[in-house]
C-alpha cells in the first residue's frame, strides 16, 4: 500500500472512530445525566445533560436551516480540501479527521435528535463551570482540536515552493549537501568519514 492510501486509511479511521465516540458518548449522556448530573469538582468540572437547539456553544447566529445546511455543505468541503492538500500526511489526516468527524457528529444530532419540546437539537454533556463555558460535547472537542492543530500547521509550516526541477521544496530551510565525501560542509560535519 502507498503512501498517499496509507494517509487515507488514517483519515477514514480517524473520522469513523471520532463519530462513534462521539454518537456513543451522546447516547450515554441521555441514558445517565438525564436527570442526574455527575459533579465530578463541585464548581469546576461536571458532566450534566442539556440540548442546544442554537449553533455552536448555544449561540443564535443563524437560522436553524442554516445550521442544518452548513454542516451538510462544510462535509464535502473538508473531504475535497484534504484529498487535495499537498503534501499527504498523517498530521493532515488526523487533523481533517478530527474535523470531519465533530462535523458529522454534530449533523447526526441535528438531523435525528428531537428534545424535549419536540425540537432537532445537538446532544451536550461536558461542563467547564469555573469558566462558565458553554456546556459541550465530544464533537466539539475534534472540531476544535482539530482547528488548532490546522492553525499551528498553517502557522508554522513553511511555505513550499518548486525548485528548477519542478521538485517541491521548503523555503527558508536549507539543506546542507557536501559535494564530495569526506568533505566538511558548512555547519562543521564530516561527511562519510572513513
């Protein structure tokens, strides 16, 4: 198998284990914080069932078609770009893995979930309350750690360019070559010493 199957095998296995865990979490959440939240540091951390009929972290921004079509527009455009990003790696197919999974996650429950007041919503469950953070769910958590990793990429990666040959190369790293062996190269290292 090559290398660029290889990196999509990642990238299906990353986006299927994340949607389960994140589908299966959920139904948990429903079975057991019900009517029963679990504190886990009183004040600081607990796990307690609500449902966000709004978009992401209960905020209204749009309407509610909207945040339905967004999420079924956003799938094919997080499989084109990473079927299209150069170079192939598992960093890119963790990465858009994750992403794409909080998005399919997050889809699922507003296509097939209907709370109490007989509305499609997002099932939520983890509670960070020495912030006051918006209660959220395992989706949430891959699409935004998938964001971040994506971001540091973005950020941190040089920029690659062709070089004469039509060969892809990284600016501002050079690579050190020694012409001849034995010769010492400009960082101070023998190459093929006898």
């Amino acid at each position: 198998m090559n290398i660029k199957k290889q990196v999509l095998v990642v990238f299906i296995i990353c986006a299927s284990i994340g949607t389960a865990v994140d589908l299966i979490t959920k139904h948990l959440a429903v079975k057991y914080l019900l009517y029963h939240p679990w504190i886990i540091i009183p004040d600081v951390f607990s796990f307690r069932f609500v449902t966000n009929e709004n978009m992401i972290w209960g905020l209204p921004l749009l309407p509610k078609t909207l945040a339905l079509i967004i999420p079924v527009l956003a799938i094919p455009v997080i499989v084109y770009v990473f079927l299209t990003m150069k170079p192939q790696t598992v960093f890119n197919a963790l990465t858009f893995g994750l992403i794409l999974s909080g998005t399919i996650g997050n889809l699922a429950d507003r296509m097939f979930y209907v709370n109490s007041r007989g509305i499609n919503a997002v099932r939520d469950f983890i509670s960070v309350d020495w912030i006051n953070w918006p209660v959220f769910n395992m989706a949430d958590v891959f699409i935004c750690v998938g964001a971040v990793l994506l971001a540091v990429k973005v950020l941190f990666t040089p920029p690659q360019t062709k070089d004469e040959e039509g060969k892809m190369k990284n600016e501002g790293r050079e690579e050190v070559r020694s012409p001849e062996p034995g010769v010492i190269n400009e960082v101070g290292k023998m190459k093929n010493e006898e």
